[in-house]
C-alpha cells in the first residue's frame, strides 16, 4: 500500500532546493575531510543534515513543515498535484 504526498513546492523551489542542498551537504563533507575542530565537525554534519532535507524535499515536491502549517504556494493551489 502505498501513500501518494501532495506536491506542495513550486518548481522553482524545487530546483533552488536542490542547489543549494548539494551545496551544503558537499561543504560539509568538506570541513570533515579537513580534520578540524571538535565544534566544526559538529556544525559540518547539522549542515550536511540540513542539506540532504533540502535535497529530499526539493526532489519529492514534498515538504512536511509546509503542511504542518498549511502552507501551499498561490501557484499550485487549485492544481491536481
């Protein structure tokens, strides 16, 4: 059984999603491999985590904080998404 979720990211949203959370993620893999402090290697993998939820949200359309709060862009409302 599977459960369709409803489209509630505009495709520009999509995209811009995406860049910026390869951007992130690939930085924070960064300062990893650099081997540097204790506090920058825990801040490289919030960023990585913040960057693989934009990468996941932007690639499924699909962003669970903008349905808790009932957000849906002006451009896909009445839309069969």
């Amino acid at each position: 059984m599977t459960r369709r979720v409803s489209v509630n990211v505009t495709p520009a949203e999509r995209i811009a999603r995406i860049v910026i959370g390869v951007v992130g993620t690939v930085g924070g893999l960064l300062v990893i491999a650099g081997g540097a402090s204790l506090w920058s290697v825990v801040l490289a993998v919030l960023l990585i985590a913040a960057g693989l939820d934009l990468v996941v949200t932007g690639s499924t359309g699909h962003c669970p904080l903008y349905q808790r709060l009932g957000h849906v862009p002006a451009s896909l409302k009445g839309g069969t998404s």
